[in-house]
C-alpha cells in the first residue's frame, strides 16, 4: 500500500506472475461438465464423478445434478437427504413452472417416482392457492397429471422413537377404514369427549359406541309338534349392546305347530341376552292374524303360547347383551 499526499491511503497494486494469458496461474485437473473444488489457494482439486460423494455435473441445458450426469430437473440429487433450517417452498402459477406472478393462482406438489419408470409420478402431497382467500391441499391426488394413491395411510407411535408406528386410519376407494384400536372421537377438548366409536366390544367408557353390526344367522329349531317350519328366514342388528333379531318361519302351505314352553329357536352365537324377559311377536293362521307374547332366556327365544294349524310365523325381539 502506498500513502498519497495529504495522508490517505492509495489501492495496493498487486503484480500476478506473467502467463500467456496474463493472469494468475492456476493448476488442477477434473472432468469436464463438474465443478471442481479448491484444495489449495491456486489448486483446484480433481473431480468425484460416481458415488455418493461425486460432485456438482451441471449438463449443457444448465440442469444441475448430485451423484447423476443426467439430471431431470433444475436439481437433481440422486444421493443422501436434503436438509435445511427454514421452510421449503415449492410451486409456481398454474400452468407453468417457471414464474410467481401476483395474484395469480399457484399450485405445487410432492411426489415420488412411479413403480414404472415410464409411468407418471406417484402423488403425495401437494396445495392449490387460487384466490387470494382460499387454498385447498390435496392428499394421495387430485393435481396435475400425476397417479394417485391407491391407499391413504395414517400413522401413529406410542412414543416419539415408535417405528413405523401403527397403522390408525386408512382411505381406499372402498371407503373409510379405522385401525382395530382406533376411535373416531369427536369434540376431544378436555372431559367432553362427545361421542366415541369402537369397534371392539366391551369398553366400560359411557361415552363409547363399542360396535355396530348387522348380518343373518341360522337359528335352530327345536319343540314343534307339527311339521317344523320349511322356510327360515333371521336377521340382526346389533347397536352397542342392543340386539334385534327378525324371525320369520313359514311351511310352504303346510300347517305347523307348537306346545307351550317347549318350543324354542336359538339366538346368534355371541349374542346371548345378559338378562331374562319378554318380546313380541306375531303369527298367522290360515284365516287371520294373532301377536303372542315372546319369552327369552338362556339363549333361547321361547314361543310363548300354544299354537297350531299355522301356516307362517314371524318373530321380533330386541334385548341387550
């Protein structure tokens, strides 16, 4: 540095050595399409060209790759995590990927590769921004030309070291499933847990739907006295621990019959009432319509009156378990 007159400072001059192209003289070796890195001040150190330590290759189009000479994308990192302190921001205007322009709608995506490499991306995750108001995300689909998921997975850790964690809901085009342990809980805040809906039976809590189930079953018959029914017909519907079951016996034109106390067609398996008592039911003779009084216990729906020459019977009864 030299001082002027007046004492300020002047620029220093630096002199370079001379070379043919007049400046300073730099040595290394790489590959060509790398970007090569300094090891020494006036050294630049030889090219990783494969592995997970290879680095940059930036391609004739300016696309830059990590670990690939043929990126895809502006950046394209075939090795290791991506990680950053701040937030990752993707998408551009709707029907381009190159600008953000004001008020204009703007969407962006998540997604993996296709099982088929020739087959479009498998979708994620991705938000579509197009008002000023409104934003609307999507899961497993519903942007671009992009495969949507044939299954939606939630999962959940019993602690924060959980993995994978246990499946707790899931979405197919089938419908919505809950995991067997899972409850579908509304308004959670604090005691008010509101309604709860399990599907295992057997939970004390007073706020818990333990199951809802409907279906058919074959009841056995037992104690007619005349041509047992030909024709059998029972369904159930089962709410929490309220059942009702539907019976309908019928002889084909034939005429049946009962005694008193004897008579009896049994209840589902699993299904037993916890308690003694009493039902309704009907039945029909050839000429009229008669309701009867129907006993249950022990498993058992017990016919409560004696009947005979009938043509069709139908039995209703709800109990709990």
């Amino acid at each position: 540095a030299n001082r002027s007159r007046g004492g300020r400072m002047s620029a220093p001059t630096i002199t370079a050595p001379a070379t043919a192209g007049g400046g300073v003289p730099v040595g290394g070796s790489g590959a060509a399409g790398y970007v090569a890195k300094w090891t020494a001040p006036t050294t630049l150190g030889g090219s990783t060209t494969t592995g997970a330590d290879a680095s940059l290759y930036v391609d004739a189009t300016g696309n830059v790759g990590i670990g690939t000479t043929s990126p895809a994308a502006k950046l394209d990192v075939a090795y290791g995590d991506y990680l950053t302190t701040g937030a990752v921001r993707i998408g551009a205007d709707v029907g381009t990927n190159t600008s953000r322009t004001n008020a204009t709608g703007k969407v962006g995506a998540i997604s993996v590769p296709h099982f088929t490499n020739a087959a479009a991306n498998a979708f994620l995750i991705g938000a579509y921004a197009n008002t000023a108001s409104t934003t609307t995300t999507y899961i497993g689909g519903g942007l671009g030309n992009m495969n949507a998921s044939t299954r939606v997975s939630i999962y959940a850790g019993a602690t924060s070291t959980t993995s994978p964690g246990t499946e707790i809901v899931a979405v197919t085009t089938a419908g919505l499933f809950l995991g067997s342990t899972a409850a579908l809980v509304f308004n959670a805040a604090g005691t008010n847990q509101g309604l709860k809906l399990y599907t295992t039976p057997g939970n004390t809590d007073p706020n818990t739907l333990d199951c809802y189930e409907e279906g058919t079953w074959t009841p056995t018959l037992a104690g007619f006295v005349t041509n047992t029914p030909g024709t059998i017909t029972a369904s159930y519907t089962r709410v929490g621990r309220m059942v009702t079951l539907n019976v309908y016996l019928y002889a084909g034109g034939s005429l049946f019959g009962s005694t008193l106390g004897t008579t009896t067609v049994t209840v589902p398996s699993g299904m037993t009432p916890n308690f003694n008592g009493v039902g309704h039911g009907g039945l029909s003779r050839t000429t009229s319509s008669v309701a009867q009084v129907i006993a249950y216990y022990d498993g058992k729906i017990y016919l409560g009156t004696s009947v005979s020459a009938v043509t069709e019977m139908w039995v209703s009864v709800t109990y709990f378990v």
